[in-house]
C-alpha cells in the first residue's frame, strides 16, 4: 500500500468516525424543524424576488415610500452580499480545479520511485506521521463537539416549574425583576426568587393574558381588566374597560394596547381607565401582542398563520418576518416581548434607526431580532416556548417559559440559559 493510499485509508476512517459520532448529535438538534440554510444563488434568486413583491406591495398602496426604500435598500444589499459570495466560491472553485489538475498530470509521469533509494524511508514516515497528525486532529473535533453539546444542554436548564396547565403568558415586575408572574387556565402564579419556587395569587380567575406596566401589571379574564401591584400579589379589577383578548403595554410611554375578542384594537396611556378605538383592526388569526413605544410607536401582532406582522397605530399590518436566511423558519407565534432597554441599536441603510430588542417565542425556540425585525436569530434555547419576559431593573435578564411550565432564566439577553 502506498503512502498515499494508507494516508486516504486513515482519513476516511477518522472522517468515519467522527460521524459516527456527531450524526447522532445533528439529529438530535435537528429534531425540531427549522429551515436549512440556502445556497448563495439561491439567496439572490429570493433576493431578487423580494424586490420584485415589493414593488408589488407598494404600488398597490400596502406599504409607504419610505418603507419601500428602508426595505429595497436592504434586500439590494443582501443580494450584492450573495453575488459577491457567489464570484468568491467560483475563483476558489477555478483554482482548485488548476490544482488537480496539476497533481494529476504530476501524478502521470513515469519513473516510478525506488524503495530502495537513500531517503524514501523517510518520506513513507513523514506520510504516516501526516496520517497521524490528521486522526488526532479529526479525534478533537469530535471532543470539541461533543463537549459543546454537553455544554449547550447544561447551559438550559430548568430552574423550576410553573406547576400549572395552560399557560398563555409571562410578565416581571418593573420594579423587581426577581418577580414574575405568569398567568394560566386557573389564575396567575408568582415567583420572588426569579423563577425557582411558585405560589399561587389571590387572583383565581381563568387568565387570558397578562403584562406589566410601570405601575404593576395588568391582567385579563372574561373580558375583565385586573390591575396587581408590583409584588403580583395584590388584585383588583379595572372598570369600565372594553371585553380584551390581548394587552402589552410600553415600558417608557406607558403606551396601553388591547385587542378584543372581534379584532378591535383600543389604545390607552391612563393605565387602562380610559380607552380609544384605532381604525386599524387585528389579524383574525392572532396570538401574542407587543408595542414598540419609540419615537415611531409599533403594534406587533403574533399569528398562527402568518408569523410576525407589524403595523403603525395608524398604517397597514406589514409582514414582520424577516428575510432570506434571517426569516423566521415558523409561522406559530406563542408569544411576543419588546425589550427596549437591552443596549442594541442598528441604523439602516436608508438612514433609520431601531433600539432595543424583539424576542419572539415559537413552537421551534426562541428567537431575537435587533434590526426592526429584517433579521431573526435563532436563540440557544429550543423547544416549544409559550412565553417570554424581562424587566425594567434588569433588561437583560430574561425569563422563558416553555409549554410544560418549565423556566429557563438568562442573564446575558438570551445567550444563554442556566
């Protein structure tokens, strides 16, 4: 066997090896669905495509000029980036077609080589030690991934249960961020020690949502206002209010949006005792409810159809989505949090600004954008994720609620959770 053939013979079996090892591990983290990367001429076919839909929208009057511009400008951007990358991998791919080309012609000429020459020992050595050097490489890129994956499944879990059923959101106090409430089918239970232990509040009510206001929270059953103070344990109902589905409250404004059981959305900054109706009416399909209260205030919407949509309190609903290999790989919503204290910001192209950050919980995992939703990234933190919430004292401390009633608490914005 010659040197070379034994150095391809030791590579496949370490390559071999090393999937018999991570394949395991890929299907364990591809058990829940997600979509798979696209290739770069495919980015700029979508790409492309998008900037076509947009023109679409906007002549039918569905989307502004200015928003028409911010969103031509950035997809014109992704597809110079993918045609760029695409130029890149086809020089890369010509010089190492020159390369083989080059050993095989090499490869062909005659005078095979003598054994018995001074020096060939030494090369059948150097080929082994080679061979060598590649199995103990390959070896610790299996320890390295197989200890990260260990690390990844340390990194989320549990710190408690909720110890209840039907779970349909999470709020933390403003004042405390040791102090979340979360309400379900039977109540609202509550936790001083941010998430470990839980007791149940004095409001006993079958709860359909719940957020948190500067003041408290606010909570919601049978159509029927609850204000809690800011230990969640105090509860006393707001009248007169409209017969609410859904609120979120700003952290800044005190900005109050509720949408009720027909698809009305009510605005209110007097925390809740007085209410007016917006034109702009819900998806019939809504889940979850978020409010932007920047210098441009957004109403976020989470489906179960159509994903993330986003509208002005006077605009259209728009698809909030994301694009190309930032899109979200899901269109099941569970629940929606805009944390505007988190120390993002990012300017776009065409001159516009967005701080703070969107959390998005799904069927499939947590997700973040930091971008006015063009981009979603993938959180650590998987499976699925009924609710999602952070406070004023601490922004970056995450709470995370899967469907079970599991907690799972970040301290670094949701990297990672432990």
């Amino acid at each position: 066997m010659t040197p070379l053939i034994l150095l391809l013979a030791l590579a496949a079996v370490s390559i071999g090896g090393l999937a018999w090892v991570t394949v395991p591990l890929v299907r364990n983290h591809a058990s829940t669905p997600k979509r798979r990367p696209s290739p770069d001429n495919d980015n700029l076919t979508r790409a492309l495509d998008l900037l076509d839909d947009l023109d679409a929208e906007f002549d039918r009057g569905k989307i502004s000029r200015l928003e028409h511009a911010e969103l031509v400008a950035e997809l014109q951007h992704q597809a110079a980036l993918a045609l760029d990358t695409l130029r890149r991998h086809r020089q890369e791919a010509t010089l190492l077609v020159d390369d083989l080309v080059a050993n095989r012609i090499a490869a062909t000429k005659p005078d095979p080589p003598n054994t018995s020459e001074p020096g060939t020992a030494q090369r059948t050595t150097a080929w082994l030690v080679a061979a060598g050097i590649l199995v103990v490489a390959l070896v610790a890129v299996v320890v390295v991934i197989t200890v990260g994956a260990r690390r990844g499944l340390s990194e989320q879990t549990a710190i408690g249960n909720v110890g209840a059923t039907g779970i349909v959101a999470a709020a933390t106090s403003p004042t405390d961020a040791s102090v979340l409430a979360v309400a379900h089918a039977s109540g609202i239970n509550i936790s001083q020690d941010g998430g470990t232990s839980w007791q149940p509040t004095e409001f006993r009510h079958a709860a359909r949502w719940l957020t948190a206001t500067v003041n408290g929270f606010i909570a919601i059953s049978d159509g029927t206002l609850f204000h809690g103070d800011v230990s969640g344990v105090n509860w006393n109902s707001i009248t007169p209010a409209p017969e609410l589905h859904y609120a979120a409250a700003g952290r800044h404004s005190n900005w109050l949006v509720g949408i009720s059981a027909n698809g009305s959305i009510y605005t209110s900054d007097s925390e809740g005792s007085k209410w007016d109706r917006l034109t702009l009416t819900a998806p019939p399909t809504v889940t979850a409810l978020a409010v932007v209260d920047g210098p441009e205030p957004l109403i976020l919407a989470g489906t179960s159809t159509e994903g993330v949509l986003v509208a002005a309190p006077s605009g259209t609903w728009r698809s909030g989505n994301g694009f190309v290999n930032g899109a979200l790989p899901t269109v099941h919503i569970r629940d929606l949090h805009y944390e505007p204290d988190s120390g993002d910001r990012y300017e776009s192209p065409a001159g516009q600004t967005f701080e703070g950050a969107i959390y998005a919980a799904t069927d499939v995992g947590l997700f973040k954008t930091v971008d006015g939703m063009q981009t979603w990234i993938r959180m650590s933190l998987l499976g699925d994720v009924v609710a999602i919430s952070s406070g004023a004292s601490d922004p970056r401390r995450i709470y995370a609620v899967r469907r079970d009633g599991s907690i799972f608490r970040s301290h670094d914005a949701g990297v990672s959770w432990k």
